[in-house]
C-alpha cells in the first residue's frame, strides 16, 4: 500500500531538554519557525528526511504535560534504529497518520511504555519486523523467548534488553543505556549496567548457549546482534 504524507515540515534540528534521553527514546527537536504551519496535536508516525537518507519513526507535536507545565509547543521526533548527533542539521519530517493526543502520565516509567507502542505502532505501519529468529520480544505482554524458551527478567533487565533488540543496528554507550533504564544522570558510574548485562547474558545462555546476543563494543558500549 502507498501512504501519503498528510503534511510536512522542515526545519533546523536544536538542543531540547534532553528528557529523551531519560527514557530511552532520545529526540531531535525541530525548530519550527511559524507555528501556524503545525498540524493538530499528537503523535504522529513520520518518515524523516536526513543527510539524503530515509529514516522512519514517531513525531510528537504539542506540549510535555508529562515532564513540565510549560505551554510552548514542541516538535520532537525519535528516529528508529538511529543513535547519533545531529544538532545544526536541516531535517524534513513527513507526517503520515496520527496515533494518539497528547497525554500526561504520572511518572517517566508509563511515559516509556507508552512510547514503546508509538514506535512499535510506526515499525508495523511501515512494515519493519523484529529479524532473529532465536530471541523474540513483546513489549505489550514483558514477553521474552529465547529459542521458543520463554525468558523470565527483572524490569531493568528487560527494560535494557529492550532498548538493544529495538534497535538492532544501534550501539548504546554504557552511559546512555544507564540513563534510559535508571532515568537518571549516570554521573560516570556504569557498574549497574555491566552487572545487569552480565545477568542478562547468564539466562539467556541457560536456553543458547550458541547465540550471545549481546556484544560489547569495547570502550564504548553495547550492542545487539540478532542475525
């Protein structure tokens, strides 16, 4: 099926307040010059415009009840599968089919779940499937299969699991996985996330022992390696 953009924005890529980053779902931030240009507010499945290249994801127009009481709309738009710094940077943003108004939630851990349905919403919508055959993840039911074995974790370590295996061709920074799991600055201190990791790893050997699915990029993070 061929979809149709229902409108379209362009626009320089600015420094928000870096709430993103604390779920797990960093944002770039459109600078939108006139705001009478904007649609109505919600979230919105979008395909983005970037460096000459095609990206796909959610875009969020409106205010963040959830995180402030401040009344300026925003443009944000989390990217799938994309983890890089582009602040300074012209970006389009087509937007195709609204999926929700804009909520409030009582704190940051529903906020993320929620989130994780818009992009799950988005990758349906454009037709993007999860590509292992040997770990599976649902995010509506906690769900996680190793090999058809179904996988018991505690919530930071589905939450961490989550955050890689939705972003397949993406590495995390230790500081970066912190942050989005423990919704805080992680201030240099790293040891929960590689103590988390290390449990991760031991279960999911109890049922593959052939498939580490999570890779170490030495100095630098994790990664997921479903194939």
């Amino acid at each position: 099926m061929r979809h149709f953009p229902v409108s379209v924005l362009q626009g320089i890529v600015i420094h928000g307040r870096g709430i993103g980053k604390l779920v797990g779902i960093p944002t770039a931030n459109l600078n939108v010059v006139n705001e009478s240009d904007l649609p109505e507010a919600g979230v919105y499945i979008s395909k983005v415009m970037l460096d000459s290249n095609v990206y796909y994801g959610i875009t969020h127009i409106g205010t963040r009840p959830t995180i402030d009481n401040d009344r300026d709309l925003s443009v944000e738009t989390h990217i799938l599968n994309f983890n890089k710094e582009i602040y300074g940077n012209t970006m389009e943003i087509q937007l195709y089919r609204k999926i929700r108004s804009t909520l409030k939630f009582d704190n940051l851990s529903l906020l993320l779940e929620q989130i994780r349905l818009d992009c799950l919403a988005s990758s349906e919508f454009w037709g993007i499937k999860p590509v292992s055959l040997h770990l599976y993840m649902d995010i509506k039911t906690h769900t996680v299969k190793v090999d058809n074995q179904q996988l018991s974790l505690s919530k930071k370590e589905f939450d961490i699991l989550y955050m890689l295996y939705s972003n397949p061709e993406v590495a995390f920074t230790k500081e970066q996985i912190y942050e989005a799991v423990w919704h805080e600055a992680s201030n240099g201190y790293c040891h929960a996330v590689e103590n988390t990791i290390y449990q991760i790893r031991k279960k999911i050997k109890v049922y593959s022992v052939q498939h580490d699915f999570i890779k170490t990029v030495v100095g630098y993070g994790y990664r997921i390696q479903l194939k």
